[in-house]
C-alpha cells in the first residue's frame, strides 16, 4: 500500500529540497484516546484492540525520531501502550503530571513540554519537517513560531476539515495538513494479522464456492466465500483485480472494516 492510500495531505508549501529530519511531537493520552475511538467507529471490536500496535501510528510518514508526552499518577501503572512506546527505537517519551481535583484529573506540563522542545529544535536548526499529532487550536502560537523559523510544519489528525473539526486558523498556519483514515488505522495491525492479498486467480472460482459468509463493514454488504482453505470477497463489480483471499476469516474482516473506502 503507497502512502497516497493511508492519507490524505491539504498542502500549502512549495516543496523544499529536503526531507530530514523529520520530527513528530505526539499529545499521547489525546491521540491514544481517538485511535481507541476510531477503532471503535470503524466497526472494531474491543477486544480486536489487541491486534493492533498504537505505536505503528506513527510510523506511516517515516519520521526521524518521534517525542511522545504523557502523564499519568505516581501511583499508577504505565498504560501497555505508554509501554510499547518506550519499548519501540525512534521514540522519546516525556512525562508530566496528572493532578486529581474532585470530579476531574488535569494534565500539567505536557504542552508546555511540547511546545519547549518542539521550539528550541526548531531555532537550533535540528529539524527541518515538524510534524504534529493530536494538535488543536492551543496550538496556533506554537505553529507560527515553529513556522517563522523556516521548518516545514505538518498537523496530522483523523478529523475532517470539510466539517469543520479542524481549527481554521490551526490550519491556515500549518504548511500541510494530514487526515489520518481507515486504511491508516490498517497500517498499525500486527503484522501476523496482515494475511490479505489481491487473488485474481481465484476469480473463477468464486462461483463455485457454497461455503458462503455475509459481513457488514460502513454501511455495505460483503459476501465471503470459502474456497477449500481460503477465505474470498470481492470488494467490486470489477474483473479479477477486485478479487481479494485471506487463510483467516477475522483477518478478512478486519480488512474490509478499514480498508472498505480505499478498494471500491
């Protein structure tokens, strides 16, 4: 899968002669809190959440080294995916801290961190690209002044601009932005989870299959069929390219719950 398939970029810049570094400041409990989300509008069980690595999130763009800031309690465990993070080469975790007030739990430091570290690898000519993850409109001063100091600056997010979730100014201030999608989301499944192919030679044996399973997946009936040990659906109306296999049913599903928009 080509990048052009997992995003898509709203570009402002003049392309620039260079790509490294490229940097990316993640708000970590913001953005897990989506993923988790989109996951589960994308017709994601819960449990399925175990075949997939948050980490892998930020791993589409290629980026040199990623900073990741959180905060939890200093009695509290670090959350598995805090953990794999850490456990993870190109990764940088900073924390802050999470203070309890009745009714609400605050997180204090982690802007601020972001914005300090973000800033200073910007005016010391450390990074070229800064990308940012999980950003909304407490960020504007943040992207101006990262902006002025010539780094190209990315907001990536899984929001639509066109309905209007995106900050405008936040927006207009960035060279690019990036909406994450579903075919995104498919990128951090485990790798073992990966067993979807395009299969045209199985196109004549479609019909002749009897084994037969219907999945739903965003408003749209699949038919699933089985041929001896492989799973089939065609995604089209189309020719042999539209034919795709898998070994595994529950591989086939999750496909066609994230990728559904990316084949038809």
């Amino acid at each position: 899968m080509t990048n052009s398939n997992v995003y898509r970029t709203y570009s402002r810049t003049v392309t620039h002669g260079h790509r490294d570094p490229k940097f990316a400041f993640i708000d970590g409990d913001n953005v897990w809190k989506t993923y988790e989300n989109e996951l589960s509008r994308n017709g994601i069980e819960k449990k399925a959440n175990d075949y997939f690595d948050f980490y892998r999130l930020f791993r589409v763009l290629g980026h040199d080294r990623c900073y990741v800031y959180s905060a939890i309690n200093d009695n509290t465990v670090q959350p598995k995916w805090l953990l794999d993070i850490e456990a993870n080469d190109g990764f940088i975790v900073k924390m802050g801290e999470l203070v309890e007030k009745p009714k609400t739990r605050k997180q204090e430091g982690v802007d601020v961190k972001l914005a300090i570290d973000a800033t200073r690898l910007a005016y010391a000519n450390i990074m070229r690209t800064c990308t940012l993850y999980g950003a909304d409109g407490d960020f504007l001063p943040l992207v101006e002044a990262v902006a002025e100091s010539g780094v190209v600056v990315e907001v990536v997010s899984f929001a639509d601009p066109a309905q209007g979730r995106v900050a405008p100014k936040l927006r207009a201030a960035a060279d690019n932005y990036i909406r994450m999608n579903p075919a995104w989301l498919y990128e951090t499944l485990k790798p073992k989870y990966k067993t979807v192919n395009c299969s045209p030679h199985f196109f004549h044996d479609w019909r002749r299959t009897e084994d037969v399973h219907f999945f739903r997946a965003r408003s749209k009936e699949f038919e699933i069929r089985r041929f001896e040990s492989t799973y089939l659906v065609k995604v089209s109306d189309g020719g042999p390219s539209s034919m795709y296999s898998s070994p595994k049913l529950e591989d086939l599903k999750l496909w066609l719950s994230l990728m559904v928009f990316e084949t038809v």
